[in-house]
C-alpha cells in the first residue's frame, strides 16, 4: 500500500470580519444622519435690556398668568380663563394688551401647557409674552 503524505485540500474559509466592518460602517452612517425627532425652535427671549429706562415714562404693569395644573385653564388675579372660551379669552387680552403678561408655571405643569398659552396669548394679539424664571422672581411665588 502506498504511503499518501500529502494532505488533503482544504477549502479556504470566508472571512467575515471585512463584512462586518461595512454593517458597522453602515449602521454609523445611518445613525447619524437620520433625524427621530424634527426640532422645533421656540424664541424665548431671557436677556434683559442694557439700556437704561428713562424714570418719567411709565412702566406697563405686569400681569401674571399663573398655570396651576394641565388642564386647559390659567389663573389670573383668583379667576379662572380657559383657553377653549375664546372670545373670553380674547377679550382679556384686549383690555390688558399695554402690559406684559407674564407666565408662572407652578410644579407639574408640562412645557407643552406652557407653550400652549404663549402660543394662544400671541394668536389672540398679545404684543408682549415673558415666562416667568423661578429663581430670578422670588416675589412671583
């Protein structure tokens, strides 16, 4: 019997780590570039002004609009105005439209709420809308 001393041939395997960078390469690519969720700007101006107030004009009073909770409702001086009653809501805004209106959202309230009333104030014709900063206005607790 004759003696076989060579080997038998084998195949040659696939790599995969060259296919697995490109899925990876890949995947990076079209995290990075895909959009979840569309971005929204919101303009809320925070900056005070730098000029200084001529002391003989007269200051428009502010008004706080206070946002106890999310339920379509803001208080102003003890009384309720929902948003829904409209030419209510309208009317406000036209009798008090020389001041500013100043948004208080108390603890809970979402920023879809408050943003919800900047938006309605704005619509209706209010000339001039503020949010309200907690640590900056202690006197509005």
């Amino acid at each position: 019997m004759p003696l076989n001393l060579s080997q038998p041939k084998r195949k040659n395997a696939i790599s995969l780590t060259p296919l697995i960078d490109v899925v990876f390469i890949l995947l990076l690519f079209f995290m990075l570039t895909s959009t979840f969720v569309p971005w929204r700007l919101v303009d809320t101006p925070l900056s005070v002004s730098s000029d200084p107030q001529d002391p003989a004009q007269e200051k428009p009073d502010n008004l706080v609009l206070t946002l106890k909770q999310n339920d379509d409702q803001v208080w102003v001086d003890g009384r309720a105005l929902r948003f829904s009653d409209q030419s209510a809501f309208h009317s406000f805004i036209a009798d008090h439209n020389e001041g500013v209106f100043v948004i208080k959202a108390e603890d809970g309230v979402t920023l879809q709420t408050l943003m919800h009333l900047a938006d309605r104030l704005k619509l209706n014709g209010a000339k001039t809308v503020s949010i309200a900063n907690a640590f900056a206005m202690p006197e509005l607790k």
